[in-house]
C-alpha cells in the first residue's frame, strides 16, 4: 500500500514540474486545419448563419470546414470547438477509414441564435477548434473573425476567381409578419375606415382597398424616406447593407426603399395578401400579386410615402373653418385632385377627408410610378443569369427563409 501512495506521489510531482504525456501521433503527419471560406474577408454575417438553418439554395458547407489526414485505418477523428459570445462548446465526430487519405468535415457548430437577434453592432471572436485522434489532443487551430450586427445584410460576393454570387434573397429574413406589433397596427388600420376586415387575396378589387389601407396607415405614421446603406465593414469581397427591422421602422418612422418594402411585406403577408420585392442594382420596390390566382401583378414605389408628412397637419388644422394654415395646405395641395381643391377652398372637407384624398392620389402615382421600368426590365427578372435583377416572391422564399425574430426591447 506505501509503494502505491509512493507511485501516486511521483506521478502527482511530475504533472506538477510539467512532465508531458507522449504523444504518439505526429501533427505534421494529420495537418490538422480549420478554415472559413476565405471569399469572406474573415467576416461572419449573423443574418447569413440565422437564414442558411433552412435555405436550401446554399448549406454552410461553404463557411466552414476541418481537414486532417489520417494517421492510421479507422482512426477516430473528434474536433472540438470552444464556446465563444456567439456559439456553445461543440463536437464533431468522424472515423478515417483509410490511412494516409485527406478528409474533410463540416464541423458542428452550435450557435447562440437568441443572441445572434440581439446584435446591434460589430464585435470580434476567436473560434478555436481542438483536433484529437483516438482521444489524443494532436493540434488547436483558431480562427479570428469579425461579426456583423445582425441588420447588416450580406447583398453579393465576388470570390477570388472572380466570381459574382448574390445574397439578396436574404431580404426575405427581415420580412417578419410575425412581428408581435403588427396586431395592434391592423386594429388601428381597421379603425381608419376603409376596410372593415382583411380577408387576403379574394378578389383584386379587394386586395387593392387593403393595400390602400395599409398605405394609409404608413402616411399616416408619418413614414419618411431615410437612406441608411454606408456600413463599417471594411471587406473588399463583400457588399452589404443596414437594413431596418419591422420595429425600428415603426418606432422610428424612417426607411429606405428597402426598409419600406420590408415594412410593408410584414403587414402583407400577416394578412393573407402576396408580395413580391422587386430588387434592381440601385432599387427595391414593392409588388404584390393582385389576384388570388397569383397571375397579375400590381407595382407600388414606398419611397413615395416620404413626399408628405400627414401627421405635422393635425397642429395646422382650423376644425371650424375645415382650413390649414396656407405653408401647410400648399405643402399637400398639389397631390389633390381640381375637385377636392374646390371642395377645400369651400370648406367642405375634414382633415380625415383630406388626409384620405392625399393618401389616395399617392397611392395611385406610386402604382404607376415603377410601370414603365417594370416592363423594361421584366426579362432580366426572369433571366437566371441577371443576378443583379430579382424578383423576390416572399411566399416562396418563405419555404427556406425564415424570419429573424424580433430582438426583446
């Protein structure tokens, strides 16, 4: 029993003088590596990670990939990847059949996805991947990458071949009808009085009046155009743009074209109506397929939500006369028809009335304002080989794409 605790001791003092364990396999025989797709410029897109879990189109067999080559038939290859701000400890499992062969994996990778719909802003981390042969530790490889908020939307690649690849169909993910606020905003839509209830696509007559009371509801909120598209990645490969969240276009009354278009897409689709985003190399507008066979078409240009601002009325209104002060009623007079300007200057028409007419001629000029471009351009939307042309059909897109979740406030 002496000479075991003895043993014991000896053992314990030579872990302590940092005595290693011999290894028995070689690292430079296995060549352990660990690599992200290097057309990234080391730089991770959350809103890629959160999307690729269901798209079929593209795996993430392109980001990230282990290779070793194996020091022995049947050898048991296990990589380990430590826990960072935005994944868990995980495990990649694999035997190597032959000895002497190059394999490579995709490695597991468990990903903090509740954290992910929280990023607002860039960061970095160190992703370290343990590689171990028959539960021998062989090599640790560490990746360094920089990860985007998660509003910032990957648009296109260009590889090192030279290659384009577009990523636009990722605007699909911030089209979010399941947005918690969307049902506080169609009571309020239904209380304006233009529909009583929303009952999708029945018929086109139909899908127009809604798509008219959602317009109304954005003028309404005083939608404004705001142009965000200048972020702080630095890639040289990558195009990107900051994209707006449902609620940070609620909260804050600000879009760009593509912000609206998301925008409104949310409200669409939680009600049973279809839209399409039409996306341009400079563009994006809104379309929406007007009957319930999916057949015609209608166009609708949001940025033109951003030509009045209806609610800096409610100050300038003379309810007893039915008149705004003249800087204000010039400001709106000229999106009113000769009918309704007489019908004002006679004090005819309530604020409500007004508002509604305004909303209702922009509604018109913003169906017609992309007519003529649509129809120049409609073969480039259906050439494959025009990425910088597409017609996103959300309802499709959805089958792959879902939503990025509303971050908690």
């Amino acid at each position: 029993m002496r000479r075991y605790f003895c043993l014991l001791a000896v053992l314990a003092l030579a872990g302590c003088n940092g005595v290693a364990i011999k290894k028995t396999i070689d690292p430079k025989a296995v060549n352990f590596e660990a690599l992200y797709d290097e057309d990234f410029d080391k730089v991770l897109y959350p809103s890629l990670l959160l999307s690729l879990a269901n798209y079929s189109g593209q795996t993430e067999d392109t980001l990230f990939a282990v290779s070793v080559t194996a020091p022995s038939s049947n050898a048991v290859l296990r990589v380990v990847a430590d826990s960072t701000a935005l994944n868990y400890v995980s495990i990649t499992q694999e035997t190597l059949p032959r000895k002497g062969q190059r394999y490579s994996f995709v490695p597991v990778i468990k990903w903090k996805y509740e954290t992910m719909y929280k990023l607002r802003q860039q960061g970095y981390i160190d992703l370290t991947f343990t590689c171990f042969i028959n539960d021998e530790e062989v090599d640790v490889k560490n990746l360094h990458l920089n990860y985007r908020p998660v509003n910032e939307c990957l648009m296109s690649l260009v590889t090192k071949n030279g290659d384009y690849h577009d990523y636009r169909w990722l605007f699909t993910a911030y089209v979010n009808e399941d947005h918690p606020k969307i049902d506080e905003i169609l009571a309020e839509i239904l209380s304006q009085g233009i529909v009583s209830t929303f009952d999708g696509a029945r018929t086109e007559k139909k899908v127009e009046t809604q798509m008219r009371a959602i317009w109304y509801y954005a003028l309404n909120r005083g939608l404004a155009y705001s142009s965000i598209t200048c972020t702080s990645n630095g890639s040289s490969r990558t195009n990107s743009q900051s994209i707006r969240f449902f609620d940070d276009v609620y909260r804050y009354r600000q879009a760009n074209c593509i912000d609206a278009c998301v925008f409104f897409s949310s409200i669409m689709r939680k009600v049973g109506l279809h839209p399409i985003i039409f996306v341009e190399p400079c563009h994006a507008y809104l379309g929406y397929y007007s009957d319930k066979n999916k057949k015609k078409i209608a166009l609708l240009e949001t940025t033109i939500t951003g030509w009045v601002n209806l609610p800096e009325l409610d100050d300038h209104f003379d309810a007893d006369s039915n008149r705004l002060e003249e800087r204000y009623y010039n400001k709106i007079s000229k999106y009113m028809t000769d009918i309704q300007r007489e019908n004002y200057e006679r004090g005819l028409m309530t604020l409500e009335e007004i508002k509604k007419a305004v909303s209702n001629n922009l509604f018109d000029r913003a169906s017609e304002y992309q007519r003529e471009n649509y129809a120049n351009n409609k073969k480039f939307f259906a050439d494959t080989t025009q990425p910088l042309y597409q017609m996103l059909v959300i309802d499709e897109l959805r089958k792959q794409v879902p939503p990025i979740p509303a971050a908690e406030n």
